[in-house]
C-alpha cells in the first residue's frame, strides 16, 4: 500500500482504468499527499482483493524444539512483577516479527518450574490455556483453584484475575492462547497486577466453578441469565475423550454425528448461551480415525491447531507437513487446510470464527 509520507505519483504508462500521466496529474498526487489523502484507484487491488490475502503465513513450530527452549528459558528468566509469564510466543513470519500467530491470534508455550508461582492479573483478553502433558499446576481464577492436566482446556475470561502455582516437583508446560493481536489492534487493552501472592494454594481436584456448572445438560436455577464467556473453568479431557469416541462408534453402527467419514468433532461451548467459550475465541477438538481424510476446507478468519496425540499430515494452502504430539500449526484466513492420518490424530483448534460470524464477514468452502 502506498506510503502516505511520500507523494503518490502515476505509473510511467496508465494500466486498465487509471489515467495517463501527465504534469497536471503528478501535481494532483502531490496535493493528495501534502494533505494526507490517498485515492483510491491507486489502492484498490490491495484493499479489495477478489479474495482474502492475509499477511499471516502457513507455518509449523515443532513442540520439541518449543519445549527446549522452555526449559533452556527456565534456567534463565525469573518469573516475577515486570515480565509477569514465562511465555514464548510464536511469531508468524509474515507478521514483521510480531509475537502474533495471525493478524488476530496469539499463541505461546508458558512454562512454570517446580514449585514456582506466575503472580496474579488481569487483562481484557480473553485467555484460555490447553495441556498437551503434565500436571501438577493450578491456575487461580478469581480465587478459584483450578487444576490442570493433559488434554484439559481451561479459560481464563478477560478482566478476571488469575496467576498459576506449580504443585509438583515436575515443571509444567501448556499451550495459552489468547486474543491479543485483536484487542491490540482495536485499541482497547487494559492490564491490571493483582496480589502478590497467588492467593488460595489449596488443590482441589475440581473447582468451584466446575461443581456449579460442569454437568452436562444442567444448569444452575440460581443463575438464570446468559453470560459473555463460558462459567465452566475447565472443560476436562476424560469428557472429550468419550464424546469424540462415541461420535466415531455410532458412525461404525450407521448413526449420523460425524463432520465427514472418519472425522469426529466436538466444538466447547457457553452453558449459558449455547454459543462459544468466548466472545472472540472459538475451541474445538478434533478425531481423525485411522486412514480418514478431511476435505480441502477455506474460511474467513484464522486459525492455530496443536497436535494432541497421533501423527498425520496437514496441508494449508501449498505447504505439507507431518505433524506429531504438540506441534502447532497456524492456518491464516482463506487458506485451503486438509488433514490425513493413517495411524490416527487427535487436534484441538482454535480460531477467531466468533469474531467474523457476529459481524456477518464470514464465509466457508468446502472441497
């Protein structure tokens, strides 16, 4: 796009639909510049492309080598006031070094030592942190204790306090995912320290918040009025497990429930509302039977997918890769994604779908 700190001047010969050069004209792109214009027949193919052309590029970062860097960060970095979480962030390469995963999703491996504490805050993003292995960390959530462990997905709303304690004598690494590409561009991030210590240090096996609203199909009579983001705290993985399971026996029996012949599907959702966890972050968790094969999918709106167990092969836009436990790959807006297996595959998602969908810019094609 042209730079509104340099004059915008004529192509040396008029290309389909814009004028010829002449003096007259260069002096008219000077003005424009000189009062901070810019016309729009000099920017229309970039600011109305025929199709969705992000700047986030496909990539894939290898959990091995993200989880070596952690612990190497272990070593080094204290975590404390200042810089708050020993979270690594991955930065897509066609974001210009951003700590962004796409233009509107942040993505981070956070790794906390043996009996080390992250201090308390709060924030306007919405977060959410998914365990790939390990336990033996509880995250606070408004005083609430809430234990983590492999395949749970747990949510941290924005503008609720949280920090996190590790129990065990093991250090602890999980996948944060939060919105912060997005909150950062629309201008409105507000960030708050709390206490300096994370404050109930008990470690119940489930949370208040799980005892009140994790049943499934029920809901509290007291607290009858929808809410913004999901009351559960943790949405925990033997639940997952047999939902993802069930989908792919009935289809085995003839029952319809799959997203596509081997491909089960379960998307998180808000007891409250039906809708998603959160207002700006969708999250779901994906089964691949062994031999399945996803159609070639596009959408409008990003996308970061993590490996939670099995190997397969993905494919977005033109890349292809083979994919093993923890490894993510970002899939950015309107980039064709297939996904086979011939041993089997689990994948949890997430994507900024909730954002798009409530502004009605969204739009699939599939195959």
């Amino acid at each position: 796009m042209t730079s509104l700190s340099s004059p915008v001047s004529p192509s040396a010969s008029a290309g389909p639909g814009q004028p010829e050069p002449s003096a007259e004209l260069d002096a008219l792109y000077r003005g424009f510049s000189d009062e901070l214009l810019v016309p729009l027949w000099t920017e229309i193919g970039e600011l109305m492309p025929r199709t969705p052309s992000p700047a986030a590029r496909p990539h894939v970062w290898r959990w091995d080598r993200l989880f070596r860097l952690a612990e190497r960060s272990g070593d080094l970095v204290p975590v404390g006031r200042g810089g708050e979480r020993r979270a690594i962030a991955l930065a897509n390469p066609g974001l210009g070094g951003a700590p962004f995963a796409t233009s509107t999703l942040w993505a981070a491996i956070q790794y906390l030592k043996p009996r080390e504490d992250a201090p308390v805050h709060r924030h306007t993003q919405n977060a959410f942190r998914f365990v790939v292995e390990g336990e033996g960390v509880w995250t606070v959530v408004d005083g609430d204790p809430v234990a983590m462990r492999r395949g749970d997905l747990l949510l941290t709303p924005g503008w609720h306090f949280h920090g996190h304690h590790n129990q065990s004598d093991r250090p602890m690494a999980w996948l944060d995912g939060l919105d912060i590409p997005f909150v950062h561009h629309m201008g409105s991030a507000f960030f708050e320290t709390g206490p300096d210590q994370v404050g109930d240090r008990s470690a119940p096996d489930r949370s208040r918040a799980e005892r009140l609203w994790a049943h499934p199909g029920l809901r509290p009579v007291a607290r009858p009025d929808p809410l913004p983001n999901s009351p559960i705290a943790a949405y925990r993985w033997e639940h997952t497990d047999a939902a993802l399971d069930d989908q792919l026996a009935l289809e085995r029996e003839g029952h319809p429930g799959v997203v596509e012949p081997g491909h089960a599907a379960v998307r998180f959702s808000n007891p409250t509302t039906g809708g998603d966890v959160m207002p700006t972050l969708r999250a779901e968790m994906h089964r691949l039977a062994p031999g399945a094969r996803t159609a070639a999918r596009r959408e409008v709106g990003s996308a970061v997918w993590q490996v939670f167990d099995g190997t397969g092969q993905v494919h977005v836009g033109e890349r292809d890769w083979t994919v093993t436990r923890g490894d993510l790959v970002v899939v950015p807006s309107w980039a064709p994604l297939a996904i086979g297996t011939d041993s089997g595959l689990d994948l949890f998602r997430f994507s900024d779908s909730p954002i798009f969908e409530r502004l009605h810019l969204d739009r699939v094609q599939v195959g």
